[in-house]
C-alpha cells in the first residue's frame, strides 16, 4: 500500500465564513494506484471541489484550516514551499480542469497563446518550441492545429473543452484532476469527450480524479469510486463492486434514484436534505435520512475496513 | 380515447434577427413545422440537444409568444391567434414550470406572497378562497408542514423545494395543462425523482396533462407516455415511450440511447460509436436532412437532397428519415 502512486490521508479543510466554520472536507482518507481512475461522487455541495483545490493547494484566502496529507510517489506534498510546488508539481506533473472551466479561456485572447504560457512561465520553453508542443497536443485532442490562432469565441463547447483539456496535456502530467468535465455539454458533445479522456487513460497511462455528480457518467471512466457526503467519503471501492453492490446507506439510496435506460427498476429518492456543513451531527452525517438508523449511529462511525483497503463509514459494517 | 386536450399542427416559430444595425434581415426557425398531441391526464415528454428549440415550443403552445404559422387547438378551440384578452382564459386553463427555477423566482416575496399573486391577477377577490388554495397547492406539491414554509422567502428553501414552490406557482389556478420546461435538471439526482413522482401525483389528482421538456432521455421513460425527439427545431421521431425505447429507428435517437450510459463498470473499457459535430445553427440549417452531416447512415445525393417527411413506419410511430422511404 505504501507505494501508492496518490495516497491522501486524514485531509481536512475548512472555511472561515461570517456564520462560522465550514466544513467542506473533513477527514478524508483514499490511495490510488498509478494509470487508474478515482471517480469522486457526491451531490452539490458536499466539498468534492474542495477536495480537488486541497490537493491541487489551491486555497481560497479564507481557508481556516488545512491538514493531513497528499502523498504523491511518496512525497507529502503539502511540505513543499510554495515555490517548490509550483514549478514542480502545479501544471507540471498535476493538472487541474477546475469546475465550468469553459467560461475560464479568455475570450481575446487566441487559443495559442493561451496554451503556451504556463509552458513559458513555469517551463521556461522557447516560444517556438512551445508553439509546437502546443499543436501536437491540440491534433492528440482532436482540434485541428488551426484553432491555435482562433479565439475562443470562435469556438463550440465541446472545442473549448477539447483545448482545456489539451492545456491540462501540454506538460506530461501524471496525474489529471477534472472537476465536471462535461457537465455543461450536450449528450453526444459529452460522449465524445468521455471517448477522448478513456483514449487518454488508456494511451497515455495519466491516472486521473474524476469529479462528477452524474453516478452513471462515472462509470465511464472508474476504476475506483469514493462517494462523498457532507465533507466526508462516506464508502471508498472499486468500481466491479461498488456499481453492482453499493454498501453504504448513502450510496445504496443514490444509486436507488439513478433511472437507468436498459434494464426495468423501482426508482427511490432521499427524503431530506443534507446537513450544513456549519454544524454537522456529531454522530453519523447521514443519519436522520437513513432507513437503517440504529443506537450506535448517535456517534460518529469510524472508517471499517472491507477488503484490500476500501471502506465504508457506518456502523453496519463494525466487525464483531 | 376521447378527442385530444391539446392538438398542434405544423406550428413555426421564427425569430427575425438582423446582422449589425443595417445588416441584412433573417430568421432563427427556431421550431420549424412541429405536431404534437396530448390527451387529458397524459404526459409526453419532449427530448432534444440544447438550443434545439423545445422551450420556443412550449412557450409558443403556451401562446407566450406570437405563432408565425400552424396551428394550435385547445379543448376544440382555435388559440393560435386569440388577442391577450381573449386568451385570459387560456391562461387560466394552462401552466409553466420555467426553467431555471433560481432565477425564476421573486427574491422579495414570501411563500405565500408569490403564490397569491397569480389568484390576485385571475381576479379571485374573495381572501379566504386564495388562502384555501395557497394550503391546497402547498399540500399538493408536499410543502409540509404548511406554517414552516408560508412565511419563507425563496433563499431559505433548498433547491428540491424551491423547485417545488415553482410547481405549485404553475398549479394554482388549477390548470389541465402544464408545461414543465427541464423541470429537474438543475437539481441533485436524489431529488429529481421525488419531484417527477410529485408532477405524476399532480398529474392524477387534478387530471393534469403535462408536456416535460428535457434533454435527459434516461428519466422520460419512468415519466410520460410518449416521447417526442427534436432535432434542429424539427420532430424527428415519435412514439410511445416502451416502443421508442425498445425501437428507436432514427439514427440521432440511436445514437441518443447508445451514449447515454447507465451505472456498470463495463463502460470504462468501452470506446462508443458516437456522431461527431455539433448541431446546425438555425439561421442556416442544412438542406436535406438537417442531421445529414452528422448522420452515419448518410446517403449521398438523398439526405443532403431533400427533407425527408414524417412517415408513420409502425402504428404510432413516426420517423423524419430517408432510411425509411
Ligand atoms: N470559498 C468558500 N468559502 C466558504 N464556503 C465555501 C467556499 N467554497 C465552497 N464553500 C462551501 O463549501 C461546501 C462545499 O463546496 P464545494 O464547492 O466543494 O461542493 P461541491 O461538492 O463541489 O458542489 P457542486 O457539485 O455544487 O460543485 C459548500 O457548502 C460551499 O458552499
Ligand atoms: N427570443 C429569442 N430571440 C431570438 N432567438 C431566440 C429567442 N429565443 C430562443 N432563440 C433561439 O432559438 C433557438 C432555440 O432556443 P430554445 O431556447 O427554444 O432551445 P432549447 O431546446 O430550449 O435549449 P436548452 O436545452 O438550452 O434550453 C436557439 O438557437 C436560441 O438561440
Ligand atoms: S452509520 Fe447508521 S445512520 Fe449512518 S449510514 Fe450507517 S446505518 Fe445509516
Ligand atoms: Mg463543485
Ligand atoms: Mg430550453
């Protein structure tokens, strides 16, 4: 386990806001192994952006508290000084597709020129080399090297997607965060972006976080799935189990309310809604809406251990 | 069955829109020849990419805007031109659920406040009646209990609820038809199909005929009766729910249903057949088929040639496709 290409442990962060501390992610714990895919999963707001800007150290100034720790190839990342961690780890050898990073590009500014400045700020290439990198990356997208001289406004949703993914390229990272790659796009426009990103996964070997609200869409591309709930990953699995048998009371309700296309089912839903993250319940988080509540759920259920490191969060699954 | 609530016929929409100040004139056909029908208590859903033209439609079936041709009949009656008074009457009878519930919603008002105001406009003078229907409509869409919401203002609702103030806004006058326009789509999965369920309860306890507008095809299918698949503002496959599922035959529907995953560890291995390109504008739409640059089964001289007409392939289902004759 401990040679685990990613291994985060314990992180927590929290925001300082006017009515007190939110607690977007608070102690979570998960590895993943080199060339495979964590898809993160969990409805809005319960921190899976968090998550991603804590282990990309991208904090918003009004972070009160940060803590654990993000082993990447065994280095903890978050002892690095800032300036270590920009030039080798940020847009280096991590990148990062923040959440509607469509409207991010610059509308006037051409896509080329776009791509090639962080390969000048932090890599110090020439421009020309740039340039070329730039277009061989765009052509492995799937744009036609062309588009380096458009404008973004030129462009279709899935096109920008494709650039923002080819800027998330151009360094040869080992590791890709996308936040919500497609959930702007349009079915077939989504579709073709998946096509590109298991392309990726697979030709490439990039292992890769993949956040997303859509439980079915990420099946697309996991190989193992946390589900996240009220700052905490409440089940950690791999995707042969956890799409077929789900164990958490969370998961199993949601996985009840995704409508599937091919197979009959009896839909359900949560009743409820979750808790703030301003005061959460000191026991389960997941409590008072689970059809499963017992008296030990009044205190907070420590991670069980299942097999091969995977876990769910709940008191159901306490060994005797 | 009895004769249809709601028969559309060849309805058109067109925009006039202007390139710069004195530039040459044109049109966004943004629905360009739709016919629909919905009966009593029925629910179809209408399903097509953005900008496809499925909420111009219902706001154009809804008479929020002006037809510029076709038809639209209304319980036997004629609406597709009546003048604003006369349509007072239809607007009573009809209802939308807009999309974009958030921003739909006055910031100011309280539950009850924005829930009077359409019984105020429709002239219901009598205080007691409006509050008898306010707690009948909050009731009905499950706002429960009724003190710890009436007092509320939009920001204290979560969005599951605020959708929900949305939808009793839509029933309040007790309409038999409502539109609703992606009713669901900005809300979390495990609320999505309480309210789908809830529009399905309204559905039986006021005999309400629904038009669900989206562009997720996965939930239709638990939802309505029969689907409608648009295309660049036209309607290029329908039938009932089971059979188009089961049946598709229009190569955008086939490639709908083929991309659209369900929950299986599989499909990380699976690299899918998808169309590529992006849907036409409508100033411009292609000639022929408007699928046609995109469509696998292209045939050269034919799809591109002509605009193929909606044919009745099997009872009830009808396709838009050369494939098809
Ligand atoms: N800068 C901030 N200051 C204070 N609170 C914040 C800040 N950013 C996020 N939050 C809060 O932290 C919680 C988690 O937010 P986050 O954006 O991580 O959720 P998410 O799972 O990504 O949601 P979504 O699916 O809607 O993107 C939310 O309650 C949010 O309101
Ligand atoms: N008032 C208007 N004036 C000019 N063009 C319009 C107007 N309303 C809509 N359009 C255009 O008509 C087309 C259809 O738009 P419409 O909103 O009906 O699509 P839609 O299928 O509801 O899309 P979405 O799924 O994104 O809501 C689009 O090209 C849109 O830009
Ligand atoms: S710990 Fe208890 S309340 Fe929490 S999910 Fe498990 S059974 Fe449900
Ligand atoms: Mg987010
Ligand atoms: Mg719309």
């Amino acid at each position: 386990m401990s040679e685990r290409h990613l291994n985060i442990k314990s992180l927590v962060m929290y925001y300082r806001t006017l009515r007190g501390e939110v607690k977007a992610v608070d102690d979570v714990s998960f590895s993943l192994p080199k060339g495979e895919t964590i898809a993160v999963i969990g409805e809005s707001g319960c921190g899976k952006s968090s998550l991603a800007k804590s282990i990309i150290r991208l904090l918003p100034r009004n972070v009160s508290v940060y803590k654990g720790a993000v082993l990447f190839n065994g280095l903890n990342l978050m002892d690095l000084d800032e300036e270590t961690f920009t030039k080798e780890i940020r847009w280096t050898k991590i990148t990062y597709v923040p959440q509607a990073a469509l409207n991010s590009l610059n509308p006037i500014i051409k896509i080329g020129d776009q791509m090639i400045e962080p390969l000048l700020l932090h890599q110090k290439m020439s421009k020309g080399e740039a340039l070329e990198r730039a277009a061989k990356t765009l052509k492995a997208v799937g744009v036609n090297e062309a588009f380096l001289h458009h404008y973004p406004f030129e462009l279709s949703g899935g096109m920008k997607q494709r650039v923002i993914i080819a800027m998330s390229l151009l360094t040869n990272p080992e590791l890709m965060i996308l936040d919500e790659p497609t959930s702007s796009l349009d079915v077939l426009t989504q579709a073709n972006i998946m096509n590109l990103l298991k392309n990726i996964k697979r030709e490439l070997k990039i292992s890769m976080i993949f956040i997303t609200h859509d439980v079915s869409l990420s099946s697309e591309l996991a190989d193992k799935v946390a589900v996240m709930y009220a700052g905490q990953v409440v089940e950690f699995s791999d995707a042969e189990t956890f799409y077929k048998n789900p164990l958490h009371p969370y998961s199993q309700k949601l996985m009840e309310s995704v409508p599937t296309l091919r197979t009959d089912k009896k839909l359900g839903f949560i009743s409820g809604s979750p808790p703030s993250l301003l005061d959460p319940p000191k026991g389960c988080r997941f409590a008072d809406r689970c059809p499963f509540i017992f008296e030990k759920c009044i205190k907070d259920p420590p991670i069980m251990h299942l097999n091969e490191g995977f876990y769910a969060k709940c008191w159901l699954y306490e060994k005797e | 069955m009895s004769s249809p609530l709601l028969h559309v016929e060849n309805l058109k929409e067109y925009f006039e829109i202007r390139r710069g100040l004195f530039g040459k004139r044109g049109y966004v056909k943004a629905v360009d020849g739709v016919s629909l029908t919905l009966a009593g208590r029925e629910a179809i859903s209408i399903v097509g990419e953005s900008g496809c033209g499925k909420t111009t439609l219902g706001k154009t079936i809804l008479r929020l805007y002006e037809p510029t041709d076709g038809k639209i009949i209304f319980r036997g009656k004629d609406i597709t031109h009546l003048g604003w008074k006369e349509l007072k009457w239809y607007r009573r009878e009809t209802g939308l659920v807009q999309q974009d519930p958030f921003g739909a919603l006055p910031p100011f008002m309280t539950v009850k406040r924005i829930l009077e105001e359409p019984l105020i406009i429709h002239g219901i003078k009598d205080r007691k009646e409006r509050e008898e229907r306010i707690y009948k409509a909050l009731e009905g869409v499950k706002l429960t209990p009724i003190e710890d919401f009436i007092n509320k203002y939009p920001h204290m609702l979560s969005g599951g609820q605020q959708q929900r103030l949305v939808i009793a806004r839509s029933i309040i006058l007790e309409p038999k038809m409502i539109v609703a326009d992606e009713p669901v789509s900005m809300l979390d999965a495990s609320v999505r199909i309480e309210i789908l369920k809830l529009l399905q309860d309204l559905q039986t306890r006021y005999d309400l005929s629904v038009m669900y507008i989206t562009h997720d095809l996965s939930t239709t299918r638990y939802f309505s009766e029969r689907i409608y698949i648009m295309y660049a503002a036209h309607i290029v496959e329908s039938a009932e729910t089971k059979e188009l599922l089961v049946n598709p035959l229009h190569p955008y529907t086939r490639a709908l249903l083929n991309v659209i995953p369900d929950p299986d560890p599989s499909n990380r291995f699976l690299i899918k057949e998808v169309p590529t390109g992006e849907p036409p504008n409508l100033i411009n739409p292609p000639t022929g088929c408007r699928f046609n640059p995109r469509c696998p089964n292209f045939m050269k001289g034919i799809c591109d040639a002509k605009e193929p007409s909606l044919i009745e392939a099997s009872k009830g289902h009808y396709v838009k496709c050369w494939l098809y004759g």
